[in-house]
C-alpha cells in the first residue's frame, strides 16, 4: 500500500519546522546559521523516507515545502 501525499506531509510536519523558528539568524552573516544542521530538502527526504510513494506525490509535496521556508528538523532546533 503506498503512503498518501496527506500522510506524507502529516509526517513531515511532526518533524520538521521552519528554519525561522529556532535557527538564530543574522543578516551580517548572510542569514539563517544551521549550526545544527539543515536547511533540509523535501525532495531528498521524502523519497528517503517514503521509497514506495507515487513519485509525482512526492514531487508535488516538495514543491508545495519548498515554497514554504527553509525546513530544518524538529529536534534539532
């Protein structure tokens, strides 16, 4: 049974954030400072994660992300 773009995005969102809620950021040095890591693509991720996805579900998804904000992990901010 293949995952659903719903269940997808539900999942990314439990564990991955907006970079500008937690990653310290300062214009003199060019913006956002990943000192723990990220931004994180969607693309890579979900097809990481979700291998036996309809690959045009994962790729819209990822679009949809990507336009959003920069995405980090959850816990790592």
């Amino acid at each position: 049974m293949k995952t659903s773009a719903e269940e997808m995005e539900k999942w990314w969102r439990k564990h991955y954030k907006d970079a500008a809620d937690g990653v310290p950021y300062d214009s003199g040095e060019g913006g956002y400072q990943y000192v723990n890591g990220g931004p994180e693509d969607p693309m890579e991720v979900l097809q990481e994660e979700f291998p036996n996805a309809d690959f045009d579900d994962v790729e819209a998804l990822a679009t949809k992300l990507d336009t959003e904000c920069p995405w980090v992990k959850e816990e790592d901010y």
